[in-house]
C-alpha cells in the first residue's frame, strides 16, 4: 500500500508552520553612521568649537578645526545614504552646503537603492518646511513695518 503524503491525507491535521528551505535574506548594511548620530555628532562638535573659540583669544584656528571636523560625520552620513563622500567639500560652498546637510538630515540608511522616506524624513522634511515658511513670514511682516 502506497503511503500517502501529508497534503493530500485528509485526516492530517493542518500545518501551522511552513518550513522554507534555502531561504535567503538579502540585507544591506550601509557603512557610515545613521541619522541620529550624525545629528548628534553634528551638534556636538558645533557646539564645542563655538564654546571653545568664544573663550580663547584666538579663534579663528578653532573655527577652522572645527571646520574641518564637521566634514568627517558628513562624509560618513553620505556614505551612510549611498552617495560619494566627496560631497561634503560643498560644506564651504554657501547655499550649495544646504544641498549636503538637508540630505544628511532626512535621508535614511540606503536611500539610493529604495528611493523611499521612512517617517521620521517626512516628520523633518515637514518641519524644515514649516520652519521656512514662518522665516518667510516673518521677513515679509518685518519689511511691511519698515
């Protein structure tokens, strides 16, 4: 008597689980620090070079050091969203720079490759843009004033 597999036994209780063989998860893991240390690192080391120039006699050294700190958690950040690190040279280019720190602040691990927001991006990107347009405001009501 043939032996009868267990999906086509109608007495065989149901599987609760399915085994899946040679399963392969592909997980990306993106070098350089994520958002949450970038911002911290970010703010640290502004914070400390302008504690530390204020109180020296000499702060332009400072300023320049920390200067050229800032560009080590950009250059990982954007590691970190999948551009070229080479980037964060636009650092010293104003307004230019903005196209380099607003990434570094929204974008999340691998952006590159999915193209997609989490939702502490659009949390930021809605209030960065909420932060311009109350700037925008105020230097439209300060210059009917005037």
């Amino acid at each position: 008597m043939p032996e009868l597999e267990p999906s086509s036994n109608p007495h065989a209780p149901p599987r609760s689980q399915v085994v899946v063989e040679n399963l392969r998860l592909d997980i990306q893991v993106y070098e350089g620090i994520g958002r949450p240390g970038f911002i911290i690192t970010y703010a640290l080391i502004i914070f400390v070079g302008s504690s530390l120039s204020s109180g020296t006699g000499m702060p332009g050294p400072i300023m320049l050091l920390t200067a050229l700190l800032m560009l080590l958690p950009v250059s990982s950040r954007l590691k970190n969203i999948g551009r070229n690190s080479a980037w964060c040279v636009l650092l010293f280019v104003p307004i230019i720079n903005l196209f380099v720190i607003v990434p570094c602040l929204l974008l999340p691990p691998g952006y590159q490759d999915s193209r997609k927001l989490d939702l502490p991006a659009k949390i930021l990107a809605g209030l960065l843009v909420a932060a311009l347009l109350a700037f925008l405001f105020w230097v439209f009501t300060a210059l009917q004033v005037a």
